[in-house]
C-alpha cells in the first residue's frame, strides 16, 4: 500500500489538468476497491460553478452542475458543518430531507448513487471541498472498509485537495499577466520563502526545472529578480483577499 500511495502522490505532482488529476484518483480509488467517487470543490462566489472531478456517470454530473444541486445538496450541508468524515445514504437516518434534497437523492440513486462516505476538507483557504466514494446501495463490507481506513482516506482527499487547489482553482494571473500553472505554483512557493531546491523537493521536479519556470514567471511580470516577482505575487494575493 505504501507504493500505491506514492505513486498517487508522485501523479497528483506531476498533474496539470482535470484529466490527469482524475486519472490519479481512479488509480488509487481502484486499488481500494472504491471506483466510485466524487471531488467538488465550492466556488468562491455563488453564480460560478464548482469544480468537480469524479467517475460519477456524465449525464448525473451534468444535471447536477446545471441545476446548482451543490446549493442544497444534503451532502455538502453536512460538509459545511463538520469536518468529520461520514456516511450517508437514504438507508440511514442521518439527516431530516426537505423535498427537494429527496428528490435529488431518488435522481441520483437512479445513476446507482445510493450511498457513499464523504471526507469534507477545511483547509482555511476558502470555500469547502469534499470527497466522496459512492456505492449503488448500502453495503456491509464497504461501511465497514471505509470505517476501518477513515485516516487513510483522508490522507487521501487532503492531498488530492492541496493539489487541485494549487493548480486548477488558483487564478494564475498576476496583476493580469497570466502564468502557467507550474510557473504559478514555483512563484507561490518562492513568495513564501522556499528555494528552487526546496521548491524542487516539494513539486517532485528538479532544481533546474524550477529555475526555469520562475524565470519564465519573472519574464512574463516584468521584473529583473526572482525577489522582485515573489514581491508582486504576494503583493496581488493581499489585494485579492482584502
């Protein structure tokens, strides 16, 4: 397990895009046995869509992006109030349903989405994200797995969370000067500090490589230092949050 485990890592590093975060997912998942899942990541601002990376079924997934299911999904309530892993499912008497959140379970279960485990993920840089893994009813032997390996599924979706974070749910521009993902994510960790060695370390990629995205990064802003590009990037990330 411990080989499966860094192989995810090592992919999620390597991912760039919705395909190849997804593909890192399904490779894990599957080797526990838990195809099913579901990433969503809520908008900052409520008329925007979430991002949501998942082997639900196209048609489901759809449907429930453009009916804003997200707004009264019973599921990501419960996300927002407790950090806690839980199970849920029409099975269980976990939580009183208005009639739409009923009628959004009976549609669901109509794609074989009956009952799953949700990991909800505070990680106090905005809105919540959670991770699911789906069964088509109730199942014994999946309650009890998901039960005795909670901690580990939780690795799990932080992980994949701080990665999706990072590359796909960041803006990459910088005072309108847009950056690539990578060029993003090494200035992000210069602004805090980090080296192109360390930088290197924590991405998975070397030195040299790192070297190149921020010289790209400093390039494209117009500056002549890498201290100089940090500066602005951490200056745009306050005028952002303020």
């Amino acid at each position: 397990m411990h080989r499966v485990f860094q192989t995810f890592i090592d992919r999620l590093s390597r991912a760039e895009d919705v395909a190849q975060f997804s593909e890192a997912m399904i490779t894990m998942a599957a080797a526990l046995d838990l195809s099913c899942f579901a990433y969503l990541a809520l908008p900052s601002q409520q008329h925007k869509k979430p991002l949501l990376i998942s082997t639900y079924p196209p048609n489901w997934v759809a449907h429930y992006v453009r009916n804003h299911y997200q707004r009264f999904d019973p599921v990501i309530m419960k996300s927002l109030q407790n950090p806690e892993p839980f199970q849920w499912g029409t099975s269980l008497s976990w939580i009183h349903l208005s009639k739409a959140q009923q009628k959004l379970f009976d549609e669901a279960s109509q794609f074989g989405i009956g009952h799953g485990f949700t990991v909800p993920i505070h990680d106090g840089h905005g809105p919540i994200a959670a991770l699911t893994f789906a069964r088509e009813r109730r199942d014994v032997a999946f309650e009890h797995y998901v039960t005795s390996n909670t901690r580990l599924l939780q690795l799990m979706a932080m992980y994949f969370h701080a990665h999706v974070r990072r590359k796909l749910t960041h803006g990459t521009k910088i005072d309108g000067v847009s950056l690539s993902a990578r060029e993003f994510e090494c200035l992000e960790w210069a602004a805090r500090g980090k080296s192109a060695w360390e930088i290197g370390r924590i991405l998975g990629i070397s030195r040299h490589t790192v070297a190149s995205y921020l010289d790209n990064a400093k390039e494209k802003l117009g500056v002549r230092t890498i201290v100089q590009a940090a500066s602005r990037f951490a200056a745009a990330k306050r005028e952002e949050h303020n």
